[in-house]
C-alpha cells in the first residue's frame, strides 16, 4: 500500500539566497501574499530585516513577531496573534527554536510555512517534529513539514563553529539510531520502513564520503551538511516518527536534559551519547567508528567538555532507557552500576577531555 509523504516545494541552498530570493519560486508565492515573519531575537533580527526588505515589494503586507524561547505560552500568544489576522504564509527565521515555534504555529493555524535557517544546528531545518516546552520539559510534537526551506550559506558562515559541531553530531547519530531501530524490527517490536531508513543512511553518508576528499572548502562542508540535515528530516516524515534519525544516543541527551541540566546544545550531546550507543552496539556485532570524523571534525569527546560531571553522566545512562517507550541497544542490556563506570572510562578516557569549548551558542 503506497504511503503519502509530505516533503518540501522547494529547497534553496547557496551563497546569496535571500538576496537572491526574486529568482526563486518561493517569490512567486509571494505576489499580492499577507506574509508573517515570525523571528528569532538578537543577531536574528538582521537576518528578518533583510528578508523583509527583499520581498517588501512583493507581498502586499509584511509583518514580524518575535520568538523568545519554545514555551507553550508563547506558541499560544504567536498563535492568537496569527489567527486574529491569518496569513497566507508564515516565514520561520532563526536557530532551532524559532523554525520549531513556525512549525507548530502554522500547522495549528493551517498557514503553510517557509523556513530560513540561520544555523544548522540540527535536523529542525526541515522535520515533521517540533520540540516544545511544558512545564519546564522539553517534549516533541507532530507538524507538518515547511513548504519550502531557503538556506543562505553566507549567513551560516558567519555562525560560531559550535552551532555546526552540534548539527553534525545529530546528523551522525543516524548510524546509531538506525541500528537500534533494525535492533527493534528483529525482536519483533517495530515495522522497519526501508525507504527511511535508505534515506537516513544515505544522508550520514553522504556527509561522511565527502570528508575523505583531500581538499575540503568550508563552504562545501557546509552545504552538503544542510542538504544531510534536510535528507533526515524528509526521512523521519516517510517513517512517520523520528525513528530513522534517533535512537539510544537521543534518550541519553534527553536524560542528561531531564535529569542532568541540559547544559550544553541538543547535537552536542547527542554526540556524546553515540559513542556510548556504539560502544553497546559493538560487543554485539561490528558497526562503523565514528570516532575519526569527530578528530577531524572537532566534535566533543567527553562529557566534561559539556559541562557534565561523572556522577551525572552515569545518571543519564541509568535514565536513558526509561525516557521513552522506544527498544534500541538498551533493551539488551541490563547494565549494573559497575559495568556502566567501566563503560565510562573506556567510552570517555580522561585524554579525550580538553578537546571543546562550549561558545558561541546564541542563534538568536
């Protein structure tokens, strides 16, 4: 039985892409349109300022809200101020939470939404899941996925390094993710959807191969990043759930958000929790090191380097499992305290610290 999957119009990669934004379809759409920009705060607002002069001629009416934070409240007040006035579309410019905050609000309001990334920090540029905040936890939702998604490479080049690290350890954690999810399809718990899981393969693999090349511009590292990113999300909306994308190494970085502080950004942690998930999914059978693309791409090796300390990071694996109803590696262990520490020290050896620094977060 075919299955309808919702992707994206209209993808736009490159250098120059709101100034260029007249030449895109997405500018048609535009013609005689009431649109709403809805922002993230700080250096985000020059990003908003320039795409509202861009199409400012075109759209018969040009607003902006800004987006504080991913709390319910201000869904719910972004979302009464959308439905006093409804738009015909809504343009989501920002990090991580402000393209969640657009997703949500135009899949409740039925407003469709066009996203402008100013980092890649994770595979929200382009996913059927939001990520809200109740009652001070983060939880994710359904939305419908943007009809379109304009990344401007010059506005992501001038993002801090650490923004980048972060979506390439949730890009990453496909290898893991997909092994647990083939894990829970051969114990009988869950249906494997092939497609997905090709695709969220492919999507890790395509950023990996590209790593091999001698001469690697930073430019091109940071455009076939996006595209990963964006092949992950598309592969999550054909599964129907974020299964071809998070695994083990995700209930970790939720445990070290629940139980821990979430003190550092959600790829940065998910990267430490795939070399755990690996570590598990290697005394069962041989699986692929990512340990080299993390020397050669700078990512976080330790947990200390995100501000975590021993006790907590065994309190996440501990937690881990129980964060949500999904089988993975976990479910074939039943590790002891004494068998997590020896983990620990072979996963995170204490030469792996002092290879990160935790700056330059703020996306606005």
């Amino acid at each position: 039985m075919a299955k309808k999957v919702h992707i994206p119009l209209q993808l736009v990669i490159e250098h120059g892409a709101i100034r260029d934004l007249h030449q895109t379809q997405v500018y048609d759409w535009l013609n005689g349109a009431r649109v709403l920009l809805i922002s993230g705060s700080g250096k985000t607002r020059g990003v908003t300022d320039r795409i509202q002069e861009v199409i400012g001629d075109r759209a018969s009416r040009v607003e902006v809200l800004t987006c504080r934070d991913n709390k319910l409240d201000t869904i719910n007040e972004l979302e009464r101020q959308v439905l006093e006035d409804t738009p015909d579309l809504i343009f989501g410019v920002g990090g991580g939470k402000a393209l969640d905050m657009s997703k949500v609000v135009g899949t409740r309001s039925n407003v469709p939404v066009v996203l402008f990334p100013t980092a890649i920090s994770s595979d929200a540029i382009c996913s059927p899941v939001a990520v809200v905040k109740m009652l001070n936890k983060s939880t994710s939702i359904g939305v419908k996925m943007p009809q379109a998604v304009v990344i401007d490479l010059d506005v992501l080049a001038s993002c801090p390094p650490r923004l980048m690290s972060a979506g390439i350890g949730d890009l990453l954690s496909n290898k893991t993710a997909l092994f647990d999810w083939q894990l829970a399809h051969k114990a009988g718990k869950e249906e494997m959807n092939t497609f997905a899981s090709l695709m969220a393969n492919n999507a890790a693999e395509s950023f990996m191969n590209i790593l091999n090349q001698p001469e690697l511009e930073q430019s091109q590292l940071m455009k076939v990043a996006s595209e990963a990113l964006i092949m992950s999300g598309i592969a999550m909306s054909i599964a129907g759930s974020s299964r071809p994308c998070s695994g083990s190494e995700h209930l970790i970085s939720h445990a070290l958000d629940y139980h821990c502080g979430a003190k550092a950004l959600h790829g940065e942690q998910v990267a430490i929790g795939v070399l755990f998930a690996q570590y598990l999914q290697g005394e069962q059978e041989k699986v692929e090191k990512l340990a080299p693309y993390y020397e050669k791409l700078g990512l976080p090796t330790h947990y200390a380097d995100l501000g975590y300390t021993r006790e907590e990071m065994h309190r996440a694996i501990v937690k881990a499992p129980s964060m949500r109803d999904r089988y993975t590696i976990f479910n074939e262990y039943d590790l002891t305290d004494e068998q997590i520490d020896r983990i620990l020290d072979e996963v995170y050896p204490d030469r792996a610290k002092n290879r990160y620094r935790l700056i330059g977060s703020s996306v606005g």
